[in-house]
C-alpha cells in the first residue's frame, strides 16, 4: 500500500455522514484470478454511506481477494472500485486516504507498545506528532484500552489486539472502514465487545463498515448484506430481504440455500 500524506487537523469528531453523494464503496464487475483458478467473477456491490454491510461468505468464498483489491494489495485488472467517488486505481491518494482497513490477520508490530504501533501509522498518514498523541488517545478510549497504551502489543490477548488494530485504523478518521473476518480465533465475550463497538462507530460517527464473516449470529436483520459463494455475489440486499427472498425461515436457512448447502455446518 502506498505511503499517504495528510494534513495535521483540529482534534474534532467528524458528524455523521449525511446519506447522499456517492456510495462508501462501489464495486462493479470486479473479476481476478491466480493463474487459471478464478477468484472473483464480475463481482458488484454497493456500501451505503453511514451503513454496515456485511460480505457473507463461507471460507474461500472470494472475501479476502476482494479485500485485497480494495486495498491495492493487488492491482485491480478487471472491473472498477471507488471509495466515495473516487477510483482506487486512478485515484489511489484520495481513495484509500477515506479508507480504513482490518486485516484477517494480526498486523500490529509485538515489539512496539500499543501508543508506538499507533504513532507510526500516524506517520504514514503524515499526521504531527502532537496531533497523532491526540488521536491516539481518543481511539484508544474508543475501545476501551487507555490504560495498556504503554504495554507491548505482545502483552496483550487476541481481543485487545483486534481492538487496537480497529484503533489504529481509525486514526487518520475514514469515511469507510473495512474489515475482513475481525472476530476469527476470538471468545464469545471478544466477539460481542468489538462488533458493538464498531457498530456504534457508524451510529455515532456515520462511519460507513463494510465487515466480512461466516459468522450468521455477527449479522442483524437490518444490515445490507453481500453473500459471495466461490467468487460470485449470489444475493444482496437487508439480511430480512433475502430471507424473504429465499422463503427461508431465517438467515441460517437463506444462506444454506444460496449456498447449495454447503453452509448448514460451517456457519454457526
């Protein structure tokens, strides 16, 4: 990903995004491939501003591909992507400057403190000194862990990192924040904390969240839901939507039709 520049702003929490202009995230006819096995094929889906959408899917279903294109880890080849307008592979400044991104897996630097992991994506951002000791106060209270700021980030257990990289995502304040299988390998009290915690980010701060899972019980009916199955989006809209789409009796029934059954055991 390439390094972003950004100006030192007024430490102010940004209002909630009024829901008009273009949509958080656009995908449209997105297809990839790693030599002649197809990942993707002509993938599109929209993320309202202020929203959570869920990319629902079973493992291998295309979700991390997909994160990976939005994120410019790899080059987008067929199809298009734009963040609030603007095109991830002719504008990739603007775009991912609006984005903020959890990776599936662990990326915090165990040898740095939690307040230096922080400090350094801030430089990335180009964000002051001063100004990055502010932010990273704010979100770290944001997620409840001011008082581990100091520790290693190897002192702390699998839920408090996540919620440090959730933290450091936020920092430089996107309008949209992604987040790619967040609760894999965590306890049921873990899961529970950081997806309320993200889902207030959008109720009060009008962040737009596009959250990929497996996971049927992370989902509530009111959510925009995208079910990919082996690279294809094979329904989208409300979570009730599609249940009423699929006459099914609820999500878990939805799902396991969408997905010819294969998803009866594998999403709890």
């Amino acid at each position: 990903m390439p390094v972003l520049t950004e100006a030192s702003q007024p430490l102010a929490r940004p209002a909630p995004a009024a829901e008009s202009g273009p949509p958080a995230l656009l995908i449209e006819g997105l297809s990839h491939s790693y030599g002649a096995r197809v990942a993707l094929q002509d993938v599109s889906l929209s993320v309202p501003q202020s929203r959570f959408a869920a990319l629902l899917g079973l493992n291998g279903a295309g979700k991390t591909t997909l994160f990976a294109l939005v994120t410019r880890l790899f080059n987008v080849r067929a199809g298009r992507i734009k963040v609030l307008g603007f095109d991830v592979d002719r504008e990739p400044g603007e775009a991912l400057r609006r984005l903020g991104v959890v990776f599936q897996a662990r990326t915090l630097d165990l040898d740095l403190s939690v307040m230096e992991n922080l400090l350094y994506h801030a430089a990335l951002h180009g964000i002051g000194t001063r100004e990055a000791r502010l932010r990273a106060r704010e979100v770290l209270a944001d997620v409840e862990l001011t008082e581990r700021a100091r520790d290693k980030a190897r002192a702390l257990s699998g839920g408090q990192v996540r919620r440090v990289e959730i933290a450091r995502a936020l920092l430089h304040r996107p309008q949209l924040l992604v987040l790619d299988e967040p609760t894999v390998g965590l306890d049921v009290a873990s899961k529970a904390a950081i997806v309320g915690q993200v889902r207030r980010f959008v109720r009060e701060r009008g962040v737009a969240v596009l959250w990929a899972t497996h996971l049927l019980d992370e989902i509530e009916m009111e959510d925009e839901v995208v079910v990919l199955h082996r690279g294809r989006v094979v329904a989208s809209g409300s979570a009730q939507g599609i249940v009423a789409e699929q006459g099914a009796a609820d999500l878990r029934s939805a799902f396991a039709v969408l997905t010819g059954g294969a998803a009866r055991d594998a999403a709890p």
